[in-house]
C-alpha cells in the first residue's frame, strides 16, 4: 500500500500523467452522470429510436456548436404547439358549424433555412372532418395561402416540405426555402422575424375539435447532433463511456490477474506445469484472435459480456506470461520465500501470499497501458457489425455511420465525435500507464 | 494484447544444443524445422478450435437432425400412397428415411469422429461452399473465393510491414544516436498515440485526404473502371497510400522509442565504448556492435507487433474497402455465410503461422547462438 501511495506522490513530476489522470477521472465522472441522468431502461429505449420518441428531432443535424464557424446562423429545431401558453386558439361556435383560428407564431433569429417543415394535426370528428386551410404571414406583412389540408385519420402530419402546389407558387423553391427567404437579398438568405402559420379550421359537428403542432426542423440540434434515424447522439456518446471504460478495466484486469496467478503457479511448481503453460501460450500467441472472436460473435450471440469473456481467455497465454516469468524466478529465489518454505507455508500461500502481490506494483502500467488496446478492440467489434445488439457504443455509432455514407456526404461529425472520444480515452490511459512504467521501471527513468 | 508495448525484453527461445559444434546449415535446418512443427501443431489447434466453435460444440448436429426429421416427415405426409398406410409402417419408414439421411449426412458417426474429419478437409483446404457468396470466376468453393483475395491483402500487409520495419529501425537508430534532442522528446511524447489501432487512424486519414482534400481515393484497390497497362499499378499505387501509411502511423512511434531504448541500453556497454575509443565511426558501431547483439531480440519483437497488426487487417480492409481477406470475411458476416467465416480463420492461421515462421527463420539466420553454435557454452 505504501508503494502505492509513494507512487502517486511520484506521479506528480510526470506532467503527462497528470494530464491522464485528470481525463480518467473527467470520463469517469461522466460515466457516473450518465449511469443516473440516464437510466440504462431509459437510455435502451430511446436508442431503439421509435417514431413518438424522436418525430420532432431533425434527421441528419449537425451539432448546434457548428454555429460558431459557419457564415449564415442554422437555425434550431422551433416547435410551436397549438396546446402552448402563448398560443391563442380561439372557437367560435356558429349556427352549424364551429370555426377554429390556431394562430402559430414563433421568431425566427436565423439566416439559414430549415430542413424541413411540417405540422402535424390532431383532429377529432366522428364522421365529418373539418376542412383545414393554412396561411403565412412573413415579418414583412404578406400573406401567403399555403394550403388546404384533407383530413385522413385523427392524427396526421400536413408535409409542408412535400407540397409541389406550394413550391410551384413559390416560383419552384422548395417551401422551407421559399416561405422564409430574403426578397431584397440577392444570395439566399432567410430572413430573420416573427411568423405566423395560421391555421383556420371549419368543424362541422358539435364535439369536433383540431390542435396543430408546427415544427421547423432545424439544421443543427444539441451538443451532438443526430443520426439518419433522428436520434441524438449524444445518448450513444454518454453511454458508451461506461460501456468502454468498464470494458476496458474489465477486460486488463481479469487478464492481468489471471496470467499473473498462472505464471505464478507455473513458476513455483515447475516441471510440466511450467511447460505446459509455456507450450499454451506458445500456441495461443499464433492462433487468430479477431477471427476466432467474430465466428464466437457471429455463432452464438454479440452481447458484451460474452465478448469480454472469450477477449479475457484468448488474452491469458500471451507474452507476458514469458515476461511475468522471468520476475517471478527471480523472486522464488529470495530470502523471505525461503523463510516462508521453512515455516511451512502451503504452496498456495507461497503463490497467492508471498510471490503473486510482490510483482502487483510491476505489473500495474502494463495493466493501464493495456486498457486502450481492449478499447478500442470493443470498437472494432461494433465497426464490423458485431457489437452489443441493445446497447449504444461508441463503435456502433461510428459503423452506423460509416455504413450511411457520413464521410462522403460530409457528415463528419457523426464520425469524429465518437473517433475523438475513442482517442482520448486511448490516449488518457496510455498517458498514464507509460508515466507509471517509468516510475516502477528506473531503467527507463533517464532514457 | 498489452504484451507487444511493453516487452521489448522478450528473448526468443533458442533450442538447447548438447554436444559438439555441427555445421551451420545443419543448425539452421535443425531450428527450422522444430519451429515448423510447433508451428503446424498450433495450426492444427487452431483449426479444431475452429471447428468446434463453428459447429458449437455439437450443436449443429442436433439442429441437422431436427432438419432432416422434419424433411422427411413432410416428403411422406406428402405422398398419397404412403398417407393411406397404417401409422405403424408409416412411422417405421419415416424412421428408415432419417437413418438412411443421417448416414448420408455422416451424422450417425458421433461428432468427435467427424471433427477429425473436418479437420483434415480444413487443414487441406478443402472448405466447401458457400452458402451467399462468389468468387470473381463465379465459384461457389470458398477455396476460391479466399485465395482469390489472398493476392491483395498480401500486397497490402506485406508492403506496409517491410515499409514500417525499416522505417522504424532507421528512426530508432537515429534517435538513439541524438538522445535527448528535440525529435527524441517528441517521439517519446508522441508514443502513446499508438494504443490506437491502424484502422482508427485510417478513418482520420479518409476524412483528411479523401473527404475534405479530395486529393486521394476513399478506398479500394484500383480505379474503377480499372485502367489498363502501367495505369493499373499506378493506381494501386496511388490506392495504397492512405492504408499503407494507417498502418505505419499506428505502430511506428511506440515501436521506434522502443527500440530506441533498447538501443540506448546496448550502447552504454563496455564494448561499444571500447569501439568508440579505438576511433571507429558511428556507421560502424552501429552494425557491429549496436545493431548484431539487438537484431534477434528487435526480430522478435516485431513478429509480436505482427500478430497484432494481423488481426487490425480485418477492420483496417472493412474501412478501406480493400478487397482482401479481413473484407471477405466482413462481407460473410453480414450475410451470415457460415463456411466462409470457418474457411476465412482456417487461412488465417496459415498466414499467421507463416508469418511466424518466416520471422523465425530470420531471427535464426542473424542469432549467432543458433547460426554459429555458442549455445553449448550458455548455461
């Protein structure tokens, strides 16, 4: 424990570890922010990306940051739902019909346009539907007949977007281009204000009622942005902390634990054991690891710790079993083994007591060095198709990505934001277990 | 997977030798061929470990039963004749049928038996078809459809790899000599970077040089439509620049400091020392007395950082595109094509024991205890 300790008071002349260890400690807080902001129930279900959870998101978004370095504001997502506070639906009961005015103003502070605009209508008729018609009315004054709304349905989305009427009006712009324009502006810019959709309905039966939700899907949204299936990626960027990190650790420390434990065994009883355990590993260094663990992944089923189970054994006989061995024949021959043998202590104690927690302080930056490695190797997993079926990773994202064509249609963010994760986690823990391995190994302190 | 950082101490075993000095050629042959045959021994493992885990154990089996007890059991409901039969005769040739099937199948033989069976036919090559893919020719043998991709991920690996050693080597030289200098410390900074594999970085390069510069191909191998004559190689070429440089990144700067290190701590010895002080110059230091002790142990350590790269080979194809074997293999498991996964691990346990192979004969031809024969003298 004292080793431990002075090693820590070490690490503070190594500004590299400092550096490591203080984004270790950020994305381990992050984790523990997102295990409770973000119930795993939670997290599973929006990730599974259903219609009601994500129809106001816009597809595709940038991350709203983006903002900074572009010349023209993308706007945000605007929602203005008839069921607002400010928003005042007025009925006007007549003879036989009912007349219903939902005027929908928002402000406008953008210059570019968004990606799309629809309202979705919640209408209530037994037999009859309500006739439906929808005005616009830009900052300037002008109004403009947008169209006229057949009622499908009781609840139904009027694509705006999608109106070739509208557009050919609009003199063939599409109409989130068109409504929102600049008409004194020679290059395509909206110009920014306050508008109104007004929407106009005529119900013609006593218990008819119709409640309208606009929604001007922005270009950009949130800190992260949003993937082909609208959802924001920002769940997949928190969550696939734990799931790396936990990986990670998981997966250096069992193998580390349990090559130490047999190198020690193989060590101290020699003979065939110890020969057994170095033709194993001989023969397992050669066999294909990623291979082996995609028929695993492939044949029996992809979930994580299944995975992390089958890395854990393929990563037990490797060199450093022939590294740990050479530490341990060093320590079998000190004094104080010899003076536990004399007592008598078991074989087991010998091993587990005495030779095993004597190398613990060495093998620890080869431990943390290791981490990225089974990282990264968890990404690649997802990047071929074989990660986790339910949960959001980092490597998920970037295969979803990939495979969507983000890097040929200029979408870099979805790409970077989980590589740049992904390489600072790497590099954190590398960062710090290469400080440590100078620590623990004075050879290396002045080269 | 931690072991090819940090160890750069990992000696190579070196076969005892009890008695007298025999000739070199013999020694080589000698070490040769006990390696091949540990080799091919762990080629034979790996294969059966395939097989079992292919076929889950016995697993398979169970299912075929189940299929075939249901393919008869349709093919005799379906016919008129039989229908009309009483249950009892029916069911007795439904029962005959399966017999008669499962022989077919060499399923009434238990499944450690076969498995022998399958084993041989793997380590032959004789891997059977494919369920959804072709090969080029239009051959449903997956034989075929990996051998025929074999070419361009040799092309790919093998370039990359003699590119990287020497590179690295000729680095690592020059940064020992110029120990403590600005790009010695920056090497050494710029060390952890490697802990991020070759496909990782192959991404940053497609976004730099295809997405934003446009100046390189996203991926593949050739133009398409392919060019003819010089034009062909001259775009492989120009395809082969971004991977073969993910590659190089990936390894180079964790590899280069250590084997600076290890350079370092070999030219502190008395010896190189005394060379220094009889006045030979530093080109001669080094390939005498710096780089012949190190040259096994740097082998050896490169065969390590081998096998690592081998298995990135898979993803780093998948991002690149690049029509080899880690791709065909990507591809089968998107359509779920059994024997091309099983066919796919079987060779690369052949390329990665060959691989091995061919390092060890190296390290054996530049290692002086086995070429020379001092190893009767170490204790």
């Amino acid at each position: 424990m004292n080793r431990i300790w002075s090693t820590l008071k070490d690490l503070r002349n190594y500004p590299s570890a400092i550096i490591g260890l203080v984004i270790v400690l950020a994305l381990i807080a992050i984790s523990i922010y997102t295990l409770i902001a973000l119930p795993y129930d939670e997290a599973i279900r929006l990730w599974r990306g259903s219609e009601a959870d994500w129809y106001n998101v816009p597809k595709l978004a940038s991350p709203a940051w983006f903002n900074l370095f572009t010349a023209h504001d993308q706007p945000e997502t605007i929602i203005v739902n008839s069921q607002d506070e400010g928003v005042d639906k007025t009925v006007t009961v007549k003879e036989e019909t009912t007349e219903i005015s939902i005027p929908l103003t928002f402000d406008y502070p953008y210059e570019g346009f968004p990606q799309e605009i629809t309202v979705y209508f919640n209408v209530q008729y037994e037999e009859k539907a309500p006739y439906i018609s929808v005005r616009w009315f830009t900052p300037t004054g002008e109004e403009l007949r947008v169209g006229t709304v057949s009622v499908e349905g009781s609840y139904m989305p009027y694509r705006v977007s999608q109106d070739s009427k509208l557009q050919r009006r609009l003199g063939d712009e599409p109409p989130e281009i068109g409504l929102l324009a600049d008409p004194n502006s020679e290059e395509p810019v909206a110009l920014p204000g306050t508008y109104t959709m007004q929407v106009s309905a005529v119900a013609f039966e006593p218990g008819s009622d119709v409640d309208a939700e606009l929604i001007l899907y922005g270009q950009v949204h949130g800190l992260a942005g949003t993937d082909h299936r609208r959802r924001d990626l920002m769940i997949a960027l928190l969550w696939g902390t734990p799931i790396a990190l936990s990986f990670g650790l998981l997966a250096a420390v069992f193998t580390t634990l349990i090559t130490l434990a047999i190198s020690g065994i193989g060590t101290w009883f020699g003979g065939w054991v110890d020969e057994i355990i170095q033709r194993v590993t001989e023969i397992n260094m050669v066999l294909p690891f990623l291979p082996i663990l995609i028929m695993v992944g492939t044949f029996y089923n992809r979930s994580l710790w299944l995975m992390l189970t089958v890395v854990v054994l393929l990563s037990i006989f490797t060199g450093a079993i022939k590294t740990y061995r050479a530490m341990f024949i060093q320590v079998r021959e000190s004094a104080y083994v010899e003076a536990a043998q004399a007592y008598g202590a078991s074989n087991s104690r010998l091993i587990f007591n005495y030779l095993i927690p004597r190398l613990i302080p060495m093998v620890i930056p080869a431990l943390v060095v290791g981490i990225p490695g089974f990282v990264f190797l968890e990404a690649a997993l997802a990047v071929l198709g074989l990660g986790d079926p339910v949960l959001p990773t980092w490597g998920k994202i970037i295969n979803e990505a990939r495979s969507n064509g983000a890097l040929y249609q200029g979408l870099y963010y979805w790409v970077l934001e989980p590589s740049v994760l992904l390489i600072v986690t790497g590099l954190s823990f590398s960062l710090l277990g290469f400080s440590l391995d100078r620590i623990f190994n004075p050879r290396l302190r002045g080269l | 997977m931690s072991d090819a950082s940090l160890a750069i101490d990992a000696q190579g075993e070196v076969q005892e030798e009890e008695k007298g000095r025999p000739s070199t050629l013999s020694r080589l042959a000698r070490y040769s061929i006990t390696r091949l045959l540990l080799l091919f021994f762990t080629v034979v493992i790996g294969v059966y470990l395939t097989i079992l885990i292919a076929n889950m154990g016995g697993y398979v089996d169970e299912i075929r039963r189940g299929t075939i007890r249901e393919e008869v059991g349709i093919e005799v409901m379906a016919d008129q004749q039989l229908k009309q039969l009483p249950t009892e005769e029916r069911n007795a040739i439904i029962a005959e049928r399966i017999a008669i099937e499962e022989q077919r199948m060499g399923l009434d033989q238990p499944f450690i038996l076969r498995s022998f069976g399958f084993l041989k036919d793997a380590l032959t090559l004789n891997l059977g078809f494919a369920e959804e893919m072709y090969s080029d020719t239009g051959s449903r043998q997956v034989k075929l459809i990996l051998l025929e991709r074999l070419p361009s991920t040799l092309v790919l690996w093998g370039l990359a790899n003699l590119i990287s050693f020497f590179i690295t080597l000729f680095a690592a030289l020059f940064l020992s000599r110029r120990y403590g200098s600005v790009v010695d410390k920056i090497v050494i900074a710029l060390a952890p970077t490697s802990s991020a594999p070759a496909w990782f970085y192959g991404i940053f390069l497609i976004l730099i040089f295809a997405a934003l510069l446009q100046v390189l191909p996203f991926g593949a191998m050739v133009d398409a439509p392919p060019p003819e004559g010089i034009g062909y190689y001259l775009s492989v070429a120009k395809h082969l620049i971004l991977p073969t440089t993910a590659i190089i990144i990936s390894s180079f700067f964790l590899t280069t400091y250590n084997w600076r290190t290890f350079f370092l701590i070999y030219s502190s010895e008395d010896y190189v020392e005394m060379a220094k002080a009889k006045g030979l110059s530093d080109r001669d230091i080094e390939r005498r007395y710096v780089l012949r002790p190190t040259l096994p142990t740097i082998i050896t350590n490169f065969a390590l950082l081998l096998i690592t790269l081998w298995s990135g080979a898979i993803i780093l194809e998948t991002v690149f595109n690049w029509p080899g074997l880690g791709r065909a293999l990507y591809q089968a498991i998107g359509l779920y094509d059994t024997p091309v996964i099983v066919g796919s691990t079987v060779i690369y346990a052949y390329l990665l024991a060959i691989t091995v192979f061919l390092l060890d004969f190296v390290y054996a031809v530049v290692d002086p205890r086995v070429r020379i024969g001092s190893e009767g003298t170490r204790s």
